[in-house]
C-alpha cells in the first residue's frame, strides 16, 4: 500500500554519513529540509547535491525545504553558561548588557528592539515556556521582569510574548542572503519564519524570483498575530507549515489542537499544503521507538488531512534518523485505513473556475465512486494533480512530467507520487497506452484494472487540462466510447 502522507527529514550531522543517507531514502522520506539556521552555505548546497545525487541512485525523486531562519529573538550568554531563577526573583533583560556578560541579575539582548514591544502587565516566556517572566517596566534600553516560573536559564533562549505583538520583521538581512543560497540550491520549496502578513510572503517570492528560482514559498504559522490575517497569507502561499513551537508557547497549548485543525482544513479548501512540524516524534532523538502519544499525534494529523508531517532533531541530531522516518511511515499508512481519509465531500457544492480544475474534480468523484486503481496526470505544471489531492481518496495520483522541477514539487503533494513521463508520440491514443505502459511497468496497474487518464489537447501547454477519460488496462483501443 502506498503511503499518501509525505514525511519531510531535517538534514543535518546525523544524515551526512553516505550510509545513513541511504537508509533514510529507503525508509521513505519524500522531501529533506535544509535548515539554514545552523551550518554555512558550502554546506547547505554540499547536502542538496548529495541527496539528489543519491535520490537519483535509488531511483527516487526527493524535494528540496530550504527553511530561512528568521528574526531571532532571544537572551545572550552568561558567564557561567547558565542560572537558576526561583519565583518571585527580579531580573532584568538589557540591551546594554555584553553578549557574554549575563549573571543571575540581569542578560543581554540579541533582539535591541524587544523593550520597544513591551509595556507593565505583558508576559514573556522563555526557552519555550520553561520560564515565565511577568513585565514590571519597560526603558529605552531594559526590561525589568519578576520571575513567575523560575528554572533553569541558559545561554541563548528564545523569547516569546504571550499573546503574540513582536514587531520585528519576517526577513532579515541574513534571510536575503541565504535566499540567493537557496536559489542556487535550486530549492523546490523556501520556508519563511515567523511570518506576519501576505507582504513577507511576497517578498519572498519576489526575492526568490529576482534572484532565478522558481520554488513554492511556504508560510510557517508561527505567530499569534498571523492567526487574525491567515487567510490572506494562505492565499499568498503556496504551502503552510504549522510550527507549533513557538505558535504554542504565543497562544497557549489548549490552544493549539483546534487552531491545528482549523489551518489544516483552512489549505485545502484552499488548494493549499499543509506540513505539521515540530515534536511530532521527539522521544526518537534518543529512542529507537516512539511515545503512544507521539503516535496518537502523528495519527491525529493524518486524519486531519495534513499533506505532510516534518522531523527536525529526530533526524538532524538524533540517534535514530532511519528509524524515526520508519516509524512514522508506519503510523502515517496506519491512519490511512481509516474511512474518513479515503471519502471526501470537499467542494460537493461548489463552483470552479477553470476547466482543468473542474476536470480534477470530476476524475476524483469518478474515481471513489468507481473500482478505480490509480489515476494518471499528465502534467505541466502539476495543478491538476494539487487539485485532485486535496480530495480524501485511498487512489495514487501519479503525475507523468517531463519537468523535473514539476516532479520535486508534487513531493510534497498528499497521495500524489512523480513519474519520469515524455511521450513519444503526439497522437492521443498513443500517448495514452504509453501512460499506461509506464503504471504497469511499475507495478501499480495490471491487467484489468481501470484507470483514470487526464491531460489537455494541446500537449505541453500549461493549465491545458481539459479531457478525463476511463480506461480499462489491456482494452485501451475499445475504450473510446468511455472518454468524457
């Protein structure tokens, strides 16, 4: 059984032995996620070559994340490394303090503005929310804050304010830099952090344009106050990635199931990717086997609909990256048996605006009313293999490309898988038996089975798609009267 949820891996110093690269692409993974937080830009491009050089040894094609860092708002070092606050205790956040001059009285600021973005009342939760300060005063250059959940402090921790507010921007100058990275990567997908509005979005395609590439941009959900405008950034978007690190710790864990949920639902009416991140199996940084409550996550997911789920450490750092992969594959198709993800009644009642989306909506309607065994999209640009697969179906969408950049993109498209595909010929019926050889030839069809073909008239033409038609394997020249 095909496995129709994708599994993006962080690739890191855990992933840099050739071995192990090989393990983690037998175990399954679809996309790699180049965080470009951590390591130079020798290293970054060194990975994606690598990669894609033993992709193509498997005979598999994988897709490129480049994830940008963003602003990072956090303390500087202490001159021990570390403290110990207790409840109750004073301590003060000082942009005039040296970068390695923290004590248990006061730290620096690597973020000069934060005392701008904060006032008397605000809460700030640092490193995740281990520790809670309570605002007494904000200057030009301190806060000075009263410890409400003391612990352990140490050098470098995020900050966050509760209930969202920090103005400072999507991109940094480091971003801009590293975008022209990742357009020599030739990235298929570059992740923005800490995103605030559509603007940082299309700033970011626009950077990424000017500078030659093509990949998709995806939003990461991240900030409280993106929650009020994420329609708009959903529609600027061509992939949302639900970070729930630090959108957790902004809007409160109870929170954050429903908001989980309702971004989810809120890509695919939209014709949009969705990736769940963040801790999804974090146990498997030293474990070689799974929490049940990591399990029951990464399932909720899969029923929910996200097209993807992500690992970070687990794989970057951890002891267990092939594992990790194979644990979640394992839980993904075991969601997938589940009735709700292979029925669907997305769009039973809309309008389309197109003719190549009103074909994908009708090959899936045919295909889950009918003993369809896989359905092939011949493809440009791969619109109409996004649009069929926003619809719950347990069928494999193949998308039959001649453009590699179309095939690294559907990588990360839920239940679609990319197939190497230049015809021959131009004639229709031939070019549809030559579709069809290429399923049988990988095993997915036999003799028998039907088939559900879709492509445009005029070959080659982008957003072309305007024909459907039914087809039995072994009866492709008498199945004439079933095209639509």
């Amino acid at each position: 059984m095909l496995r129709r949820t994708k599994i993006i891996a962080t690739l890191g110093p855990s992933t840099d032995d050739p071995k192990m690269l090989d393990k983690i692409l037998e175990a399954g993974v679809d996309v790699v996620r180049i965080n470009f937080s951590h390591g130079t830009e020798e290293e970054h491009i060194d990975r994606a070559e690598r990669v894609r050089n033993r992709a193509r040894a498997h005979g598999r094609q994988v897709g490129v994340l480049a994830d940008l860092q963003g602003p990072k708002i956090r303390i500087e070092k202490f001159k021990k490394g570390k403290i110990t606050l207790e409840e109750g205790d004073t301590f003060i956040l000082d942009t005039a303090c040296g970068s390695k001059d923290g004590d248990d009285k006061r730290v620096g600021l690597a973020y000069k503005d934060l005392p701008k973005d904060v006032k008397r009342g605000d809460t700030l939760l640092l490193d995740d929310g281990r520790v809670v300060f309570w605002v007494n005063e904000s200057t030009e250059t301190e806060i000075k804050c009263r410890v409400v959940v003391g612990g352990v402090l140490s050098d470098r921790k995020g900050i966050n304010k509760q209930g969202g507010g920090l103005s400072a921007p999507a991109l940094t100058d480091k971003d801009r830099a590293d975008i022209k990275t990742a357009a020599k990567m030739d990235v298929d997908y570059l992740a923005v952090s800490f995103v605030r509005h559509a603007a940082d979005v299309e700033e970011a395609r626009t950077l990424l344009r000017d500078a030659g590439c093509k990949g998709g941009i995806v939003a990461k959900i991240e900030r409280a106050e993106c929650l009020s405008v994420v329609d708009e950034i959903i529609d600027a978007s061509d992939v949302i990635m639900i970070a729930r690190g630090d959108l957790g710790v902004e809007i409160g864990d109870a929170a954050l199931p429903p908001v989980q949920k309702k971004l989810i639902s809120s890509a695919r009416k939209r014709n949009r990717i969705a990736i769940t991140a963040t801790q999804m199996m974090e146990s498997m940084i030293t474990s070689q086997l799974p929490t049940r409550a990591e399990v029951f996550d990464v399932a909720n997911a899969v029923l929910d609909g996200t097209d993807a789920v992500m690992l970070s450490a687990e794989t970057a750092t951890g002891d267990y990256p092939d594992k990790a992969i194979a644990a979640m594959d394992r839980i993904c198709r075991g969601a997938e048996q589940q009735r709700e993800v292979t029925r669907s009644d997305h769009r039973i009642d809309s309008t389309f605006e197109c003719i190549d989306e009103a074909i994908a909506m009708a090959t899936m309607y045919s295909a889950n009313h009918l003993h369809v065994k896989a359905i092939a999209a011949l493809t440009e640009s791969g619109s109409t293999a996004l649009w069929m697969s926003r619809i719950s179906s347990g069928i494999p969408i193949y998308a039959l490309t001649e453009h590699v950049e179309t095939r690294r993109k559907v990588t990360l498209y839920r239940g679609v898988y990319p197939v190497s595909f230049e015809p021959s010929v131009k004639d229709h019926a031939e070019v549809n038996r030559e579709a069809v050889d290429e399923l049988l030839r990988r095993g997915a069809v036999r003799d028998g089975d039907l088939v559900i073909l879709t492509k445009g008239d005029m070959m080659g033409v982008l957003g072309g798609t305007n024909a459907m038609k039914i087809v039995r394997v072994g009866e492709l020249l008498n199945a004439n009267h079933n095209e639509e």
